[in-house]
C-alpha cells in the first residue's frame, strides 16, 4: 500500500512538473507579436512579401500583381479597389478588411 502511494505521488510529481515546464516554455503574448508579425499592412507602401505574408489567399505572386498595379495606377483608396488587380475577388478583399490599411495612419 505504501509503495502505491509513493508511486501515485510520484507520478503527481511528475505531471506538474511537466505542465510547469509547458507553461514557462510558452510565448509570452509580446513574444507572439514577433513571432505572428503585423496584423495590419498598408495597401499603399508596402512590399510584395509583406502582403503576402500578412494578407490570407495572397500569395507571393498575387501580391506582386498589388504592387505592380500600384506602380501604374497610383495609389488605392479603398480596399475594395483591390478587385482591379486580376485574380484578387471580392472574397479575398472581404476575408482581409482588418488586416488592409490605405493610409499611414495606423
């Protein structure tokens, strides 16, 4: 009976030490800001990685295309101007209306 109870103790041991060890190895939420990157990418300044990286269904390509259309066009002045630049739908431009700002002001 004693030796049950060591080991019971034992393994209780062994638990929490284990969750302890997850819990100090986990990111700090200032750590996931670095890890995640930015939220938010404005339209108008940034670079083809930048809006892919950020931006969901946008590739490297996809975004490429942005900047290029920016290039010859000017800037853009609504998300939803985004549906000029070939392949990006009103799908896309829905799904990332709170990662796309248009100007400098963050």
């Amino acid at each position: 009976m004693q030796k049950m109870r060591t080991r019971m103790w034992t393994q209780c041991l062994g638990v929490l030490l284990l969750v302890a060890g997850l819990a100090s190895a986990a990111p700090s939420e200032e750590g996931q800001d670095v890890v995640q990157g930015p939220l938010t990418v404005n339209i108008n300044e940034a670079n083809a990685e930048t809006l892919a990286a950020v931006l969901e269904g946008i590739g490297l390509t996809r975004a490429q295309a942005i900047v290029d259309y920016r290039t010859q066009f000017g800037r853009f002045y609504s998300a939803e101007e985004l549906s000029a630049v070939r392949g990006i739908g009103t799908s896309t431009i829905n799904r990332n209306l709170s990662r796309i700002q248009i100007d400098g002001h963050f």
